[in-house]
C-alpha cells in the first residue's frame, strides 16, 4: 500500500526483528493521547470491502504491520488500494483471484475471514489454513461448518480450505446457524457472506465484540440487512450487490486499555481520546477494583487520576461484555505491583500466560498453574532483559518497563508492531524515557522462555 503520514511508518519484520525498546523506568506520564483506530475492526472490515464492487473509503485505519500484511493478501486477490494517513481507499472492482497466497495468510490470521467475502462474490475461495501472531493455532470450524450450511462444498487438503458453492446461482443460501462457542472469526465470517446470500441467515450464540459491531455497521452502510449485532442473535437477509461507501472505523478498546493501564501503574494523569467508553466497562471497573478512577470528561474522552495506592483484585477473562483476555497480560504487570495477592484466571485461551516468568524476570512474584496465575504483589519491579513473546505480552513488558528502576530491554518487536500503531512514540511524547533501537546478536540477551517453541494455544471449549 502506498502511504502517507506525519509520523514515521509501522516497523515490519524484519527489521522489527532486529531491534529492541529500551525504557528508563519510574517516569511518571501526562498529556494526551490520541488512541488509533481498532486493530481488529480495521483487518475485518478489510475483508469485508470484497463483498463491494465498488469503491469504499475506510478512514481511522491505524499504522500497524497486520494491515500492511492484509493489504498484501487484498492486492494479490487483485484488489487497488491507495493510503493517505489513516484513510484507506480500496476497489474491489476487478477482483477475479479466489486463491489466497499461502505465504501471506499464514502470517495473519485474520486474512483467513476473507473465504466469507470471496466465495460470496466468486462462488469459489481457496484459502490457507490461517498464522498470525505467536499465540498458536486456533480452529476454523465453526467458519467451516456455518458455510457448508449456507450450501457451501468445503474441503481441506493439504493445508488449504477449498470452497465452492454448487448449481447455477453461484449464491450461498440463507441458514440457521448455531456456534458452539461466540467465536469473533466465525460470527464475522458468516455475517460477510451471509450479505450476499439468497434469503435469510440467522447467526445463534454470535459474539458481541464491539468489533463485529463496527463490521456490521459497515456493511450496513454498503447496503447490507443485518440486524442484531451485539447481541447473541444476528438476522441478515441477503441482498443482491452491496454498493461503495465512505466508513470511520471505531477506536481501539485495547490500546486505550493499555493506555489505562500505563497511567496506573505509573501513578500518572492521563486523557485519553479517541475513545468508546462503553467498549471499556470492563477494564474501567477492574482499575476502580485496583484504586484507580477513570473519568468521563465527554462522549469520547476519559481521564485517569493516579491511585495513592494499588490494591490487588481478582480477574477472569470472558469474552465480550466479559473482561478481555486482550486486557490479561496488561492487567498482570499491574497487579504485580499491587498490594496483596490477586488471582488470574485465563478462561479464553489456553497457555496464555507464559508473560509471567517474563514479569518475574523485573521482579514480579507470579505463580502459574495450568490457566491460572497467583500475582503476589512486590513493592518495585527492576528493569531487566525480557523478551515479548506474542501481541499483548509484549504490551505488559512495556507497561511493566514503564514502572521498573533501571532500565529494561525488550524483544520480540515483531509482536508489538502487529497490533499497537507506534506505541512507544506515543509514549515517548507523553513523557516516557523509552528508545526503539538496533541490537546486535551479541548484545542480545535471550530469556529462557524464548528457547522453546511456542506451544499452541487453542480457544477453551
């Protein structure tokens, strides 16, 4: 994608590969923070733009490797697309590919929800099983299942899904559809095929994620039928042909999370927009539960005070209205800090908890068995050498750098970048001592946890 903006660019591997951040902890923050459009609705929303024979014009899109990389997989389809800043233009008009390249979707796992929109508008998709970030493979079934009940033909050999529908219409067929679990990648899948389907769709036991919100309503705003999203039951009635439009994509509930979470556990005032406070009930509630106060200055700004003391608590990730697990590892360097023991439990993915023996290496006194960890609250973390081993890990090795006496170095940029635009240039203009840098192999100092592979982790069932 070409591109334009007043900030320098999202690092991509490998570069991201050879650097690391170093931050000078114990600096307090203040200022504002401007939060970036959502990771999450952005990849989708993407993907979505397939399902238009037009153009659509996407703005709010945030700098991150992940929409590089999907852009990427669009181009190869055969899609134009055009980036100025945070706004991205994309044509699907002359997209005729229905082979997704295998060595791009295995890098993003998101790229894998586009087999929805291209079988919907090609009647034929051949997809690779998905990658993404190093969390471990997650099933496809549900998005499986629910497009064979549309009257999809489904198979997968050899690593890749092949799709097509059978007849003459060449158009899926409205289903009732039951999920085993409120899968995000299912619900979002199924829904964008489900646009262009003959007669009407009904998705049971759907995710509510704020994310299959904003897809939804973009959809609706290209001319789609869709009711009920955000709740458990979503209703599309197919229509025809989806039209060009113009969208804003909502702010990222987690990367103002994390924002949250930096300000408390550096005992700073921040303001925080663009925000949806809605979206970060949750969070808000567990950093009242801590000590901290967020306040709603307007519709979409918050201000977080300084806690004179950070009192542990109790979390269980659940997903959406739930605490997200997106939210765990951020959470974790806190109650590091917090005074008393706090109990976290990891309902969401398995083995997702591998930061804490990260943590412990600035100090941190955490305990893990099986999906749960045991946070002893320390008085002070020091910095040390630590590597980010996926997305939201290296955003609590960050949040815990922060806080730390010394200085700490991270690795695992790679992560970071995916899923968090330029995150230590924003905080470097709230006040953090925090330097991106090239490493050389012998100055790199790997921690025990980065020698092994990662192992899979898998939604619970």
């Amino acid at each position: 994608m070409n591109s334009s903006n007043s900030l320098p660019d999202a690092k991509l591997s490998p570069v991201a590969d050879s650097s690391v951040l170093q931050i000078w902890g114990g600096h307090r923050l203040q200022g504002h923070v401007q939060i970036s459009g959502a990771k999450n609705s952005a990849l989708v929303i993407m993907a979505g733009a397939l399902l238009c024979s037009g153009d659509c014009r996407i703005h709010n899109v945030p700098l991150l490797v992940d929409v590089e990389r999907m852009g990427q997989v669009l181009s190869a389809l055969g899609v134009r697309l055009q980036r100025n800043g945070d706004i991205l233009d994309i044509n699907a008009s002359d997209f005729t590919s229905s082979k997704a390249p295998y060595e791009l979707v295995t890098q993003l796992r998101a790229s894998f929800f586009a087999i929805g929109p291209i079988l919907a508008r090609l009647g034929v998709a051949q997809m690779p099983l998905p990658g993404g970030c190093a969390i471990g493979a997650r099933p496809v079934d549900l998005h499986v299942r629910g497009l064979q009940a549309m009257g999809a033909e489904v198979q997968i050999e050899h690593g890749i899904c092949n799709a097509y529908i059978p007849g003459n219409s060449r158009r899926l067929k409205g289903a009732k559809i039951y999920l085993d679990i409120p899968s995000v990648g299912a619900t979002e899948t199924l829904m964008m095929a489900a646009t262009l389907a003959e007669g009407e769709t009904i998705i049971e036991n759907a995710a509510r994620e704020p994310e299959v919100v904003d897809l939804a309503n973009f959809c609706i705003a290209m001319g789609a039928k869709i009711h009920g999203a955000g709740t458990s039951k979503i209703s599309i009635i197919g229509v025809p042909k989806l039209h060009s439009t113009e969208y804003s994509i909502i702010p990222d509930r987690i990367e103002a999370g994390t924002f949250l979470v930096a300000a408390a556990i550096t005992r700073s005032e921040l303001t925080l927009s663009q925000v949806a406070p809605d979206a970060l009930l949750p969070v808000i509630a567990k950093l009242g539960d801590i000590g901290v106060s967020v306040i709603e200055e307007s519709p979409n700004c918050l201000r977080v005070l300084p806690a004179e003391r950070l009192l542990a608590t109790d979390i269980e990730t659940m997903p959406h209205p739930g605490f997200p697990t997106d939210m765990q590892a951020p959470f974790m360097a806190l109650l590091s800090i917090a005074e008393g023991d706090s109990l976290i439990n990891e309902t969401v993915f398995e083995n997702r908890l591998r930061h804490a023996s990260e943590l412990n290496r600035l100090g941190a006194d955490i305990r893990v068995k099986g999906n749960t960890a045991i946070v002893r609250g320390v008085p002070i973390l020091s910095g040390a050498p630590v590597i980010g081993t996926d997305l939201r890990a290296a955003a609590a090795l960050v949040v815990a750098g922060l806080a730390a006496n010394g200085k700490t170095t991270i690795q695992g940029l790679r992560y970071l970048d995916r899923g968090y635009d330029r995150l230590d240039l924003k905080l470097q203009q709230l006040g953090a001592k925090i330097k991106r840098t090239s490493i050389t192999v012998a100055e790199t100092e790997v921690s025990p946890t980065a020698v092994n592979p990662e192992p899979s982790i898998t939604p619970k069932r």
